[in-house]
C-alpha cells in the first residue's frame, strides 16, 4: 500500500513518542536525583494509598471529562488551558504532599482525561462513541509499568493487546446501559489493568513531589510535566488510531514496526 508522505511522517512521529516516554527522565531533572533512588522515601503504606486513589480517579474522570466536551466539534486542542488547570493543582499536591493526594489526584485525572478527549477528538474520534471514551482512557497505561510485565509485553502495541479484551468489554457494556455504574465488572477489570500501570507513573509523580527541595512551585512543574506527558502519549496513540482508519489495522501496525526497527 502506498501512504502518503504527510501520513508517513504523522507516524513516524507517533513512533517516536511512543516507544520513548521519558517522563521519569523529565522529573529526575528537575530534582536532580534519578527518582528510583528516592521510593524510599515514601511512607509506609502509601503505595496502598496511592493505588486506591488511582482507582477512584479514573473512575471518577470516566464521564466527567468527556461529558464536557461537545462531540462535534473539530480543530486544534487546547493545550495550554489544561497544563495550566493541572499545573495549579500539582501547586496543592507540592505543598502538602502525600495527603493531598486523594483531593489532587480525582483533579488532576479529570484535567488529564480531557486533555486527552480534546486531542482525540482532533485527530477525528467521535466521542460519543465509547469506544473512544475507553481508547482515551488506554492512554493512562502508556509509559508506565505493570508487575506482571515481562521482556515480551513492553512498547506501544504490547500495552493495547493487553488491554484490548477489556476494552471491547467495557465498551459494549457503557454502549447497552448508557451509564457507568460504579460496581460492574467489566468497568472493574478495565481500570484495574489500567490502574496497575498508571499507578507507576503517579507514583514517580509523589515521590518528586516528596523531595524537599521541590514544595509548592516545583509541584506545580511536575504537574505540568505530568499532563504534558499524558498529552504526548495521547498525540500518539490518536495518530495510530486515525491512520489505522485510512490503511487498516495490520497496515499500520507493520509500517510502525519498520519505522521502529530503522530506529534502532
């Protein structure tokens, strides 16, 4: 099949992203610390607490961010307005840490969840359709870590095969009942998966946030950095999904797996 080359670039671009997420790299700079060496840091009980405010986050966000945006509308996302929204939110999370979590994070998630609703819906989605609404949510999975991962079930296409069951699952359900009910199954299981990789990339995000030298100001950066993050990986992923529309899936994904390999 022969792509066109503006398309070609697109995914070359959503490769790079991709397989390159690089937000524990952004905050390790900013605090000057790698942040695997701070965990420790952390108090006992938080990875607990932290897991179950992401839970309740994405539950949460699910409907909130995406009821707020009119489907039909087309053009460029806004950005700036929600790095702004998140970044005053991480000024409460920075300047009283860990227990602000459960009052920062539903924020935050939400914040997020739309940023990434806007973006999909620039590269074309109907947001009405819940497939969409589950496709936004995949991207909290991107750029963190599960610990049932293995050396097979890295990278980009690895993330959507794990997920995908539980996508199409969800998916049918919201599309039959109109509403997301707290207790279903199928809603569970998603954002567990999800969760398990999201609470990674949050808790890297609490730990920087814990270094003393960071508070309030450099709280508000890490939150920034944060959403900024999630962006990337959202620009990304709604690149593949549009380009799998136009060339179709198996197309797609073997010219990404070529671009990948050109990389080294």
């Amino acid at each position: 099949m022969v792509w066109e080359e503006k398309d070609l670039e697109d995914l070359k671009t959503a490769v790079n992203i991709l397989e390159n997420p690089g937000f524990i790299a952004k905050i390790s700079d900013l605090v000057g610390t790698p942040i695997e060496f701070v965990f420790d840091r952390l108090p006992s009980g938080a990875g607990d607490k932290i897991s179950k405010t992401v839970h309740q986050s994405l539950l949460a966000a699910v409907n909130a961010a995406v009821m707020t945006m009119d489907p039909n509308e087309r053009g460029r996302p806004w950005f700036k307005s929600h790095i702004a929204a998140a970044g005053v939110a991480g000024g409460i999370s920075g300047a009283f840490g860990l227990v602000a979590l459960p009052i920062e994070m539903p924020i935050t998630t939400t914040i997020i969840l739309r940023s990434i609703a806007d973006i999909a819906r620039s590269e074309g989605e109907n947001l009405s359709n819940p497939q969409t609404k589950f496709a936004c949510l995949e991207v909290f999975a991107m750029g963190g870590t599960s610990d049932e991962d293995d050396a097979t079930e890295s990278g980009y296409f690895a993330v959507r095969a794990a997920l995908a069951r539980a996508v199409s699952e969800a998916a049918k359900y919201v599309a039959e009942k109109t509403v997301v009910e707290d207790g279903a199954p199928v809603i569970v299981r998603l954002l567990a998966q999800i969760a398990a990789r999201f609470n990674t990339v949050v808790g890297e995000k609490i730990v920087a946030q814990g270094v003393p030298v960071v508070g309030a100001l450099g709280g508000v950066t890490i939150n920034v950095l944060f959403i900024d993050h999630f962006q990337d990986m959202a620009r990304g992923h709604f690149i593949v999904r549009r380009l799998e529309r136009t060339y179709g899936e198996n197309e797609v994904r073997k010219t990404y797996d070529e671009l990948l390999v050109d990389r080294g």
